[in-house]
C-alpha cells in the first residue's frame, strides 16, 4: 500500500490523488505559512512556485514519517507530530493564497493542479493553529497505539504479550475455535482506547473539511474522481452489483465447509452471517488462509509457494549456520537467523524486482536495497503493514514490510513494487502532478502484475513445479485467486460506508460499534462471535481507521486491476482464455504500462483509462470474465442450498453527498 495514503499522522496522502503535501519551513510555528505572495505573482507563476516548495521541502516531511513508523517511541511521534504540523500549516497558506487566482486566466494544467492542491490532504486541518496541532498530535497517537499494540494475558508477564502479527498467525493456521477466538478478541479489545481520540479526530477534520468549502470530510474525499462528489456512492454500488452475485456464491461455499468444520451452531451467527474470526483473517477480508478447508480438488494443479519459499529459506539458513561454525554460541546462531530471514526477504523482493524489468521498466535503485525494511527488527516497535515510500520525489524510494516466506508475503512484494514503479514513472512531472490519475490507479498497479503470476509463470521462475493442465487445477487456482480478490470486495466498500456516515453525523459516537457491524453483515455477511457492544472500538482495529487512510480506493483498485490485467493482455497480443494470460517479459505490454504510469494525475483518469484499455468507464466486466470457471463451479457445488444471509439490523446506506458550498 502507498505509504502517501498511509502517512495517517501526517495523513497528508492526497485522499483520492495519491499527492503529499508537505511544510516549507525547517521550524516550528506559522510565521512562514502566513507570508504573503510576491506582487504581481500570476497564477501559472505561483503553480509554479509551490511546485519548488512542495519538492524542496518534501523530504523532511518523508523522513520524520518514516521515523515514526520505523522506530516507534515518544520522540519520534514528537517530530512527526510537529513535522505535520508545520506540513498542514503550509497546506493551509498555499490554498488561501490559491482562493485569489479564482476566475484568472491560467494554463489548464495550473487549473488542475490547484484543483489538486484543495484536495491533497486526507486529514484537512483546521485553520486555528491550537486545533491544528491537536489534530496532527491525536493523529500520530492513533498511529503509535496501533503499532505498538498488544494482547497480554498475564498483564505481569510481558512473555505473555503478542502484536498482531502474532495473532494474526493463530488465525491463518490454528483450526481451534477457542484459540481462535482468544486471538481475534484480544486484538480487537487493543483498540477500546481509542475511540475517544477518534471522536475528537473526526470534529477536527471535519472543521477543516468545512474551512476549504466541504460539508465535511467525506464529502471532501467524494471529490477527488474528476466527477460530481454525489455520484461516487452511486456508482460503488452499481460496480458492487455487478460483482456481488459471485461474492455470494462464495461466501455460500464457504459457510458449508466452515459448518462442517465447526458445526453451524459455532460457524454461523444468525441467519446465515459466518463468525467473523473463522475466516482466518483479522478483518475477514482474504479467505486465503482456509485454503486447508475450501480447496476443490485437494492436490490438483498444487502450487504450494508458502512451501516453495520456506525451502528457500531453510537452505538459507543452513548456509548460514555453516559460516557461523558448529561451535558457534546463542548469539552467533541468532545472527545467522536474522541473516537467513533477510536474505531471503531480499531474494522475493529481488524475483518481484525482475517481472517488472521483464517488462522494460528500469531496475531498482541502489539506494532501494539500502534504505528498505525489509523483516522486522527486533530492537523496537515499527508498524509491519507493508507501504511503499517515495521519499524525496526524485529517485530515493523505498519499502517497509516484516516479511516472512509466505505466499501472502510474496504477493503483497510484487503489488508495492507497484506503487514504487508508479512512482519512478510520474517523478519526471512537476510534484503536483506526480501521483495516482485517482487513489484506486494507485493500488491497482501491483495487483495487476500479481494477475499474471500464472502458474506458468511460477513455473517457469522456478518457484513450482510445471502445473497440472485439467479443469481441477484451473478450479483451484482459480479458487485461490477468488478468496483474496472476490472476498475482499464487500469488506472494500464498507469501511468508507462507516466513515461516511460518521463525518456526516449520521453514525453518531455512541453507535460506533454497532454501526461497524451492521455494515459488516450487510456487505460481508459476518458477525461477531461475542457480544461487542460500545465499550470497544473495533473500527481501530483495522489499520486505515486511525490512519484515516480513504479505502474505497481499494475497492475501485480491485475493478481496476482487472481492466488493466485485460488491456495489458490485449496489448501483448494474447489470445485465450483471460485467467491463462502473462504477460511476463512483453515489452509491449511494457511500454504501454509505462506509458499510463508516467502520466500520474496530469488528467483525469477517465482519459488515462482510455488510453489503457479503450474504456473510460469503470467496469467489473472482466473480472467476471476471469472468474468464470471458478464462479460455475461454485454455482454447481452450491446447488441445494440456501446461499445469502439476512443482516441483524439495517445498515446505513451510502450518502448522496450535498452539493459542494
């Protein structure tokens, strides 16, 4: 995920335009964001002038975030606080001086850029410098309490803490329903503190949201897809229904394998709902770790990569416990884990580095592979959700992950090279510009090559072995891929649906909890096992809340993959069935992705859409065409039985934003 949508202290992450904003001044204080703009100064010439600004002052901005994800403690949440502070400050100055070239003549490209200029930032500040502060300090607390988050069951034994990392694992792998549930409670009771920060987060951005002529922040997110802001709900769910005929088919299957595991008394909650911490993820957004239980056809076509990369990893080690000698002490066996970990974090990076080569782009920079986090370390608290970092706009990008040999992993590495390709791409463009045409493009770049790991592809990198060509196979690989993209789809659009109705007023504080889970059984179809009343907050658990990071993007990321995936197969001249096409090592396929990329926010996206795949429409079509064989086949296995569910309690339903004042 780009760390530009994830910088949720700073949240300066362009909410629907994937741009920064960034301070000036190296101090503290306002005196430099309320000077006034040379006489005379046009509109293309001050365009011009907050391009310069924006880039010479974007660095510090980046490295005081990067601390305070990297190495989590009081005095990097201090510099991070203030260095937002002096960022929202800026940000502020720039777009009231921006109100006095209203109506001007000016270039168009200056017109979109101050269009993107109101909307850069995701957490829109007051102007009172006093609220102003409160809110990038709240802001840096959230982030810092998520991160260093931990379940103790003996609070006077720190050996009995774990982080969410570690919970994480009981879910994906332990088939113990008390286990389980001991895992999934514990991190979601992490976050009952929270909500008081958050409550006091969404009256001060929404003060500013109202400050720069929205109604509030939602609707501020609302209007940054080059259409009216109103039409956004509207059209989510015509994409949702598009698609939602095949989620409910698979949510049906899943259900029957989850009854027969644990009982229906224990796997389903309600009418239908499916117990939220039996999907083997905390937030039951990827189904990928019931693989044991919802595999078609055991055995077929297998491509165990998790496998593949643990053998890796194991020859790793025995290297390195060789060069450490049979003598050698805790310490030196310690440090031969730690070098057997990293290496072969660097070697996953390094075989997702060369599909993207494959295609023409450049090879990562040196500067990559020495500023990268790529495992976790082991002296400190970091935040492990994986982001892509571009930190001066000019070439020094990097990663921050905790990364295990995992197929999970190993995707997650291929979509954020996605993000720093787009980057490397749109950095030649003056800094307004250099972003996702919408925040979806931005999450959608990766996942897009992550479709044309094929299994021929995995074969012919050496990672599996050649795959079994029959329809058993096709059906399970299809299986694997539905269980991450198809059911993270509804967990896509309901985040924002609560935000949404938070920002607006129309989910008020004491109904936090309860909101959250009514919009969870309408669109997912699950329920808590227990009883979770407002006393927790379980909207924190989930990353992107305290890191305010907009998540409809993902959803739309998920559609647009697709119709990159297609137009990208199109352009290398493939021809067959969708779900077969790589386009692994097809320059042209290349040059027309580097193309899109390199136009970042220049245009709206519909216009760079069109350039891709001939559309200017988002569309679910072709993912539905790649889900074909799988989706019958549900279709056939759910024959007999009683598919959907019936939600506890009416959800909130999109708002129709009003008309921006």
């Amino acid at each position: 995920m780009k760390h530009r949508h994830l910088l949720l202290a700073s949240a300066i992450a362009a909410a629907t335009l994937s741009l920064v904003a960034c301070k000036k001044e190296p101090t503290p204080g306002t005196a430099s964001a309320t000077a006034t703009a040379p006489a005379g100064e046009t509109a293309d010439q001050f365009v011009a002038r907050i391009n310069a600004e924006y880039k010479a002052a974007y660095p510090e901005m980046t490295s005081a975030q990067w601390l305070s994800s990297t190495y989590i403690n009081s005095d990097s949440e201090r510099v991070a606080a203030k260095a937002n502070e002096r960022s929202l400050t800026q940000l502020n100055s720039w777009i009231e001086q921006a109100a006095k070239f209203e109506g001007q003549p000016m270039s168009d490209d200056s017109r979109r850029a101050l269009q993107l200029l109101k909307l850069m930032s995701s957490m829109p500040a007051p102007r009172d410098p006093a609220k102003l502060a409160q809110l990038t300090q709240i802001a840096t607390r959230m982030e810092g309490s998520y991160g260093a988050g931990k379940y103790c069951t003996d609070a006077n034994d720190p050996s009995s803490c774990r982080q969410l990392g570690d919970l994480e694992q009981v879910l994906s792998s332990s088939r113990d329903y008390d286990q389980q549930l001991d895992a999934w409670q514990g991190w979601h009771g992490t976050t009952r503190n929270m909500r008081g920060d958050y409550q006091q987060f969404v009256g001060l951005v929404n003060e500013g949201a109202r400050g720069l002529g929205f109604a509030d922040a939602g609707q501020m997110w609302r209007s940054g897809y080059d259409m009216p802001p109103e039409q956004i709900g509207p059209e989510t769910d015509r994409l949702w229904e598009q698609v939602k005929p095949m989620y409910e088919q698979l949510h049906c299957y899943a259900r029957g394998k989850l009854d027969a595991t644990y009982g229906k008394d224990k796997a389903e909650v309600g009418n239908g709902l499916i117990a939220a911490h039996l999907t083997g993820n905390m937030w039951q957004q990827d189904w990928s770790n019931l693989w044991d239980q919802l595999q078609p056809y055991p055995g077929a076509g297998s491509l165990d990569i998790t496998a593949a990369l643990e053998k890796q990893y194991q020859g790793n080690l025995s290297g390195a416990l060789a060069k450490a000698g049979s003598n050698a002490n805790v310490e030196g066996l310690y440090k031969a884990q730690r070098e057997a970990e990293l290496r072969t974090a660097r070697q996953m990076t390094e075989r997702a580095q060369d599909f993207y080569v494959s295609l023409g782009m450049p090879a990562l920079p040196k500067s990559y592979w020495e500023n990268t986090q790529f495992i976790k370390p082991q002296d400190r608290d970091v935040v492990c959700h994986a982001s892509a970092w571009d930190m001066n706009m000019d070439g020094d990008v990097r990663t921050k992950m905790c990364i295990k040999p995992n197929e999970e992993n190993f995707t997650t590495i291929y979509h954020e090279l996605g993000h720093i390709y787009y980057d490397l791409a749109y950095n030649p463009l003056p800094p307004l510009f250099q972003g996702g045409a919408n925040d979806g493009f931005h999450e959608a770049i990766g996942d897009t090559i992550v479709l044309a790991m094929t299994p021929k592809y995995l074969n012919s990198i050496g990672l599996v072995d050649k795959p079994e060509e029959s329809r058993e196979a096709v059906i399970n690989n299809q299986m694997r891929m539905a269980l991450s993209g198809v059911a993270f789809l509804p967990f896509g659009l309901m985040i924002d649906r609560w935000r949404w109705g938070v920002f607006d007023g129309s989910i008020t504080p004491d109904n936090y909890n309860k909101a959250w889970w009514d919009l969870k059984a309408r669109y997912q179809g699950v329920a808590p096992p227990t009883t979770r009343g407002e006393e927790f907050f379980d909207p924190g658990a989930k990353y992107h809340v305290p890191g305010n990071t907009p998540y409809t993007r993902y959803f739309l990321a998920r559609i647009l993959q697709f119709q990159f995936y297609k137009g990208l197969c199109d352009a290398s001249g493939y021809k067959g069935p969708l779900h077969e096409c790589s386009f692994y090592g097809n320059k042209e396929a290349g040059q027309k992705f580097w193309s899109m990329l390199s136009k970042g926010a220049s245009q709206p996206w519909q216009a760079t859409l069109k350039e891709l795949t001939g559309g200017d429409k988002l569309d679910a079509g072709p993912m539905i065409e790649y889900f074909t064989p799988v989706n019958a086949w549900l279709k056939e296995q759910n024959q007999g039985q009683v598919c959907g569910w019936q939600a506890s309690a009416a959800a909130p339903a999109a708002p129709a934003a009003p008309a921006q004042r």
